[in-house]
C-alpha cells in the first residue's frame, strides 16, 4: 500500500464507475427539469454558523459530524454537511423572496459528515435535492414528495418504501414534548446514555436512536398525530390525499422525526424494502423555521434530500447499474509518416460533426491499433497511412458487425459514419 491514500470514508469515482453516476445524474437532472426546478449551486465550504443556527444542537450532524475549521484569516468555517440550509441562505441573500413564488430550486453535488464509514455510509457523500421555497400549501409538500418518487421510478426503483408523518409546529410539539417527557422518564435508566441526553436537549430525537430502536419504551411511546393542532392535522389529510389521488403509496409512520431540528409538519423517508434503518436512501420534510433562524422572512418551504452512493448502491444490488460508457463511434488508425498529423486533423473534423473519436496510437502496428479499437468497442476504425493522405482519403472500416471496408474522402467521412447508423 502506498503511504498515501484517500481519506477514510472519501473514496475515488474511476472510470469504471462512471456509467452508473452519469445515468443518475442525468435521471436527476431530467426530473428536475420535468417539474421546472432550476438549478443552483452553493459553496462547499460556508460560514459554520449557517448549519449551527439551523441544523440543531442536537443532531448528529452539530453534535459529531461536521467537518468544522478556522481559515487562515480566522473565521470558523464548515465544509457543508447538507444543502438546505445553504440554499436558504442563498436565497436570503439574493433576496429571492422579492421574485415570484415559490422558488423550485434543485442541486446536486458533495456533502461531508464525520460519518463511521460502513457500506453506504461515507465521510463525502453525494446528494442530489430539491427544495419548493415561499409555497406553505399541502399541494407543495405533495410537488417534492412526487418529484422524489418520480426520481426512484424513472431510476427503476420503484418499490422504495415512503414512511410519512407530521411533526406539527413548534406548538405541537411544546406539548408532544411534555408528554414524552412522562413517559420516558420512567424508563430512563434503561435507555442509551445517546438517548438519555437527548432526553434533557431534545426529547423528540430520542425516537430516531438507533440504538434503541427496539425499546419497547420507544415502540411504545405516544404518537405525535395524536397531538397535531387541527391546521396540523388538515394539512397532513390534504398531503395523504393529494398522495392517494397521485396513486403514491405510503405508510403514516409517527416515529419519522427526522434528524434535522429544522423541520415542521410533513416530515418522510424513503427506504428499501428491506431496510434495517440504516439505508434511508432519500429524505425530505418541510422546513418552514429555516429561513427565520438564519435572519431572513419568515418562508415556508419544503424539501428532500437523496444520497447518489445510495442510490448506486441500490441500483447495483438489483443488477440495473449501467456498468459500461456508450461505446466510442470511431477510433483513428495513424500510420506510416503522413498518417498521424493528418489523421489528427480528420478526427476533429469527426468531432466537430458530433462524432466520439479516439485518437490513435501513432508509431503501432496496423494490427495492434485493430485490436485496440475492437477491444475497446468502438463503432469504427479509421485508418489513415500514406497513401490515404496524399490521396485526402481514409478507410473506415466497421467493427465488431459485418460490413466491408470503405474507401472514403475525407470531407465524407463523417457522413458515411452518421449514414451506416
Ligand atoms: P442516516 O440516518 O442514514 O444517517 P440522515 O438522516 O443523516 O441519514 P439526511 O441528513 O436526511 O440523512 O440526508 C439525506 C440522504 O443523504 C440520506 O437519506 C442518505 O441517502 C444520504 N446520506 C446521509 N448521510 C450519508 C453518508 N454518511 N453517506 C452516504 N449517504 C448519506
Ligand atoms: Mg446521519
């Protein structure tokens, strides 16, 4: 092993593995466009106190997984952990609120989380998201949830399971919060020492432990629907229906909390059929307090969030990664003394026509740079020696299906390419 490596828990993307990040990337970035979101892209590295204002003190993010430093001109900053809050801060700073609302804004791109690395679970991890700003209707709760879904079904994952809830608002859950605080109370002993702080802090996060997910104490706790205000409770009714109307499935969960405190009624997660809580691939919720809390106007908004490596990995276990780049359309043969500058000047002209060349290997044997093209499944070979370029010339000769060598002049080359199509 070299002495050098990529930080644990940040790992390399290779060639190999593009194929797969580009067709989710691309999938993204189509369903994006099929719901008019636009696209925005923030810092990678903000003002620490965009997350420690908004994300809670108490989440795992501001409690243990931040990447957070002193530049050299001594301000505390953050690589980002996630992108809601960056965005808001965006849209406060470019005044976003004076356009028309709501402002659909999607992203995409690298978040960092001092995460214990494990399958799925990385220190720099991908997140493509979307958020619905200045809109409080139900109507737009159902707009994100139906983007995500569409995201999975176009991504050919469409069985992902969607838990929904409603955390209410802060009133809500002043009151949830008492009666929780009864009820675990007793129990505490018997609780992780995680859950038993969050008990004194935040209360509510002790029903997203994953320690004690199986607590009979945490099984058995009392639902927040059962204490939702009825502009609450109208809301969550109106989401569940546009939802039915949509022909989404869902399940009503109580114990979605989510782990960011930022978050206000409509609160899901998407999940594999077979999860056992750790592989949470997208989740969304939304997040009216934000905007407040980072001194803007008070906005509703809503949003989610899904992890790319999630995603892949998901798409792999099913066998429905693409593991191969479209295959090149021709690859240059050089030879002899003329062959390389002129097979040089015809490939940008191919390419100039839209075609994917690969430059040839000046210097090789007739049969090597053959077999290199064949192994490399391009299209076409096209070979340019001497005689070819004093005649203006190429033979293009198709690989892998039958079809005979042409004799070509170069100005038609592209076209006899495009043609055999
Ligand atoms: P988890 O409970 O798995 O830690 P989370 O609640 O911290 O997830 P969010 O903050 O909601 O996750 O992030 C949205 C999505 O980003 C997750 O559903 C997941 O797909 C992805 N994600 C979060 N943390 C990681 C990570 N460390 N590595 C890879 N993907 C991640
Ligand atoms: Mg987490």
């Amino acid at each position: 092993m070299p002495d050098l490596q990529s930080p644990r828990g940040m790992e390399d993307l290779l060639p190999e593995d593009a194929a797969v990040w580009r067709h989710v990337r691309d999938i993204a970035e189509h369903v994006a466009r099929l719901f008019d979101y636009g696209y925005i892209s923030t810092p990678v590295v903000e003002d620490a106190r965009v997350f420690l204002r908004t994300v809670g003190e108490e989440s795992d993010i501001a409690q243990k997984e931040m990447y957070v430093f002193e530049d050299r001109g001594g301000d505390r900053m953050a690589l980002r952990p996630e992108g809601t809050a960056a965005i808001s801060r965006a849209y406060i700073e470019h005044g976003m609120g004076s356009r028309p609302q709501p402002v659909r804004l999607f992203y995409i791109g690298p978040f960092f989380r001092y995460d214990r690395p494990q399958a799925g679970r990385y220190r720099q991890l991908w997140q493509f998201g979307a958020e619905c700003i200045g809109d409080a209707s139900a109507a737009a709760d159902a707009e994100i949830i139906e983007l995500q879904h569409t995201l999975y079904q176009e991504l050919g994952l469409p069985d992902l399971l969607l838990r929904i809830n409603s955390i209410g608002t802060a009133e809500t859950r002043a009151r949830y919060t008492e009666a929780l605080r009864e009820h675990f109370r007793p129990h505490l002993e018997s609780l992780s020492k995680d859950s038993q702080r969050r008990f004194e802090t935040n209360i509510l996060r002790i029903l997203d432990s994953k320690e004690d997910a199986g607590h009979p104490a945490v099984t058995g706790a009392p639902s927040i629907l059962d204490f939702l205000t009825e502009e609450d409770a109208a809301h969550f009714a109106a989401v569940q229906g546009y939802l039915g109307a949509l022909g989404i499935s869902y399940v009503v969960d109580p114990r979605v909390v989510r782990g960011l405190d930022y978050y206000a009624r409509t609160v899901w997660e998407f999940e594999p059929p077979d999860a056992a809580g750790q592989s949470t691939v997208g989740a969304g919720g939304r997040y009216d307090g934000l905007m407040e809390l980072l001194g803007g106007p008070a906005t509703p908004a809503v949003g989610f969030a899904t992890g790319i490596e999630r995603i892949v990995l998901n798409l792999r276990r099913r066998e429905l990664a693409p593991e191969e780049e479209a295959p090149v359309d021709v690859a240059m043969v050089p030879l002899g003394e003329a062959g390389p500058a002129a097979a040089m000047r015809l490939a940008r002209a191919l390419r100039a026509a839209g075609l994917a060349v690969r430059a040839g290997t000046p210097g090789r044997s007739l049969r090597a740079q053959l077999r290199a093209a064949s192994n490399s499944n391009a299209a076409f070979a096209v070979i340019l020696g001497d005689d070819e370029a004093r005649d203006g010339v190429a033979q293009v000769k198709p690989l892998g299906a039958d079809g005979e060598q042409l004799t070509v002049p170069f100005g038609s080359v592209a076209d006899a390419i495009q043609r055999s199509w």
